[in-house]
C-alpha cells in the first residue's frame, strides 16, 4: 500500500464569491483500522489563511509546526501578514527543499488575497508532494477520497456561490465522495472564510 | 505479541501492558515491566523492536526529568507528548530509525484533566479516549467503542479493561498471561491489581 493512503484522509477547498471555503474529514487510521476520529487536518495560518494537509499523519503534524515557525519569522521580519499567495510558494519551496526524501504529504491552501485597490479576493491553491503548485479557480482536492472529489465537485461547483450556498455545495461534496472511500470519513469539519468572519461547523456525517 | 491498552475516566487514566518479554518461540522473561514513570503525573507504555523500545523509553524518561529538574516545574502530559513525539518524527528520517509503539497518559494538574496520546514509530500522535497498541487492539478497541464511559469511575474503567484483555486472551492465538496496570490521577502514579 502507498505511504501517501497509510494513514487515510481527504481535503477539499472552493472558491465563492468574496468567500472561501475548506473542508476535510477527521479520520486518523493505521491501514484499515480506525485509530482517531477527532485528527483534524485544516489549520489556520492567519486570520484569513487556511492550510490543509493530506497523506502521511506524522509529517502533517511535523509540516504543521514547520509552517507555524516559517510564518511567524515571516510576520517577525517582513512586519506584516503573509498574504496567501506568498505563503503557497512557502510551502512549494519548503517541500522542493526535500526533493529527494519529500514529506509525504499534499497541502490544499483556502485564503482571501489582498488586491492593489484594497479588497479582497477569494484564493485557493494546492501542491503535490515535493511542491508542484496549482492555482485552479474553482476547486482544489487531495487525499485518499480524491477521485470521487473530483468527479462530485465538478458536478456540484458553479461560480459565484455565497458563503451559505458555498458551505451547503462543499459540504454535500466532502460527505458524498468520503463515503465511497473507505480511507476517510468518521466526521467532517467545514472552514468558510469570508471578510469579516470564519465560519467553523462540524458536518454529522456516516461513522463507518 | 505486545500488546498495550489504556484509557481515560473522570480525572484518570489507566494504562495496561503485557508483561511478557519474547524472542522467536521462546519467553525470556515473564514480569517485564514495559510502563514507564516519566514524572509525578506521567506514564508511559512502550512496545516494538527489542532494543530500540528500552533505548527510547529511557532516552524520553531521562529527558522528561532533565525539564523538571532545570525548571522546577515537570512538563505537562500536552506539551511532554509533543516532544517525544517530535523525538520520533526525527528519528523516522535518521540513519537507523526507532521502531518503538507508544502510550502516554498523564493528568494535568493545571486544567485538572486526563490526557491519552496514541504514538507510534512514525511520530503520528493522536489525543484519544482509549488507545491500543498490537495485535490485541483488533479485538479491544471495539469493545472499548461499546464500553468505554469517558465520565467512568476506576472501577468501570478497570471493568472496561477487563473486558479487552479477556477477549484478547480467548482470540488471540499467542495472547500474552499477564499484564501490569497503572494508574495515574492527581495523585500521582500507582499500580493497581486487575
């Protein structure tokens, strides 16, 4: 079996309008069998960034503290917020630096992106494992459950959707797909972020 | 073979290990203690590769003292399992990598809660309610679905462990005899009897 599926696990994220979204499921498993289903795999990075993590458990949490340092020297010596772009090619150039022993992982970044005028633009970005970047406009998905998200997303998405619409068409995608996965699933949690707020629900969803 | 169990009740955790200690078909040793006491509110069950589990264990143990005795002040269950687990996690990329399986429990005395971490070799850490490491978790950890009360005194805690090591013992083909049982509250550290 592949490292990448050992642990088990799926993120999504979409763009809406003025609004992001980001959701994954709270499995943690050894192989087959079901260790955790509270490991949660989205982590903000700030106020208005949100860093998903897929793949191999240990070097999600050992990513996860990484960026936590990377960012806060960022903030310390730039005197600034990281803005979500930059902070996607952070995380390219962190996990090319192991080109040749890569953090088994895939990262999913959901943020809204500060413009020239002045507002803010929805932003979502993901990454192979030794930081490949993709800025699609609409939908990023990795982990275990990544086919199905793919297939369900690409049914459910259209543009423009507000923060309740985006929350009820990624929610639907994530349950939907997880359950035909059976490396993910056992819960789910949603992230919305919108100008003023996030949003943070936890999804009632199959525990099997 | 090894196999380790734990779980959390109202302000405790209990943590169970096999005692015996095997080398191809042969017992070496049957009443090998495999729970470690890291400090006053903290234990520690250790299984995997003979060798690198006493290494380890005692490498985390020195270290978990080295803190209290420079701050005065001994690290929380939170913040202790954080660093093994990072220990871990370095390990993995090293020239010879520790195989070791961990269990750590400890109640803070701060929040006056318990806490349980589930680690294993790799560095994956997860805060659960019960936790199993081996063979014995594919029998266990269903029961501890079932019976498990997070709320429980240590008599249903102690019930609910009764429960896994005996279904263990019946299906398992090379189920080990005997087990030691310790506990840890605001009290510190025990053992208790089964």
């Amino acid at each position: 079996m592949s490292i990448m599926e050992h642990n088990g696990g799926s993120v999504i994220a979409m763009a809406g309008k003025d609004c992001v979204a980001i959701a994954s499921d709270l499995r943690l498993g050894a192989g087959a069998m079901t260790v955790a289903m509270n490991f949660e795999k989205i982590f903000p990075v700030s106020d208005r960034i949100y860093l998903g993590l897929t793949g191999l458990a240990t070097d999600i949490t050992t990513l996860r503290d990484r960026f936590r340092y990377l960012v806060n020297m960022f903030t310390i010596k730039e005197s600034r917020t990281i803005e979500p772009s930059t902070f996607a090619h952070l995380v390219s150039s962190t996990l090319y630096s192991r080109r040749f022993g890569p953090y088994f992982t895939e990262p999913v970044i959901a943020g809204l992106e500060r413009t020239p005028s002045g507002g803010l633009k929805p932003y979502i970005a993901g990454a192979d494992l030794i930081g490949c970047l993709n800025f699609a406009e609409d939908f990023i998905v990795a982990g275990t459950a990544s086919d199905k998200l793919f297939g369900v997303a690409e049914g459910l998405w259209e543009p423009n959707l507000g923060p309740e619409d985006l929350f009820e068409t990624i929610s639907q995608t994530l349950l939907n797909s997880v359950d035909r996965d059976a490396y993910s699933g056992w819960g789910a949690i949603v992230y919305v972020i919108t100008p003023e707020k996030v949003i943070t629900r936890t999804l009632k969803g199959r525990m099997d | 073979m090894e196999c380790s169990f734990a779980l959390t009740g109202k302000d405790y955790v209990l943590i169970a290990a096999d005692t015996t200690s095997a080398r191809s078909i042969v017992k070496m040793k049957v009443d090998e203690d495999k729970i470690k006491t890291l400090s006053p509110h903290l234990l520690m069950a250790y299984s995997g590769e003979s060798g690198d589990t006493i290494q380890f264990a005692e490498f985390v143990e020195r270290n978990i003292r080295l803190y209290q005795i420079r701050n005065f002040y001994p690290l929380r269950p939170q913040s202790a399992a954080s660093w093994i687990r990072r220990s871990l996690a370095n390990s993995l990329r090293s020239r010879s990598p520790y195989t070791v399986n961990l269990l750590v429990g400890g109640y803070d005395s701060a929040e006056k809660s318990p806490h349980l971490y589930w680690i294993d070799y790799l560095g994956t850490m997860a805060s659960v309610p019960f936790a199993a490491h081996g063979y014995g978790s594919y029998f266990a950890l269903s029961l501890l679905d079932q019976y498990h009360n997070p709320e429980g005194s240590l008599e249903d805690g102690l019930d609910v462990l009764r429960r896994a090591i005996n279904e263990t013992a019946q299906r398992l083909i090379v189920a080990p005899g005997n087990y030691v049982v310790k506990v840890v509250d605001k009290d510190g550290v025990r053992e208790v009897k089964l």
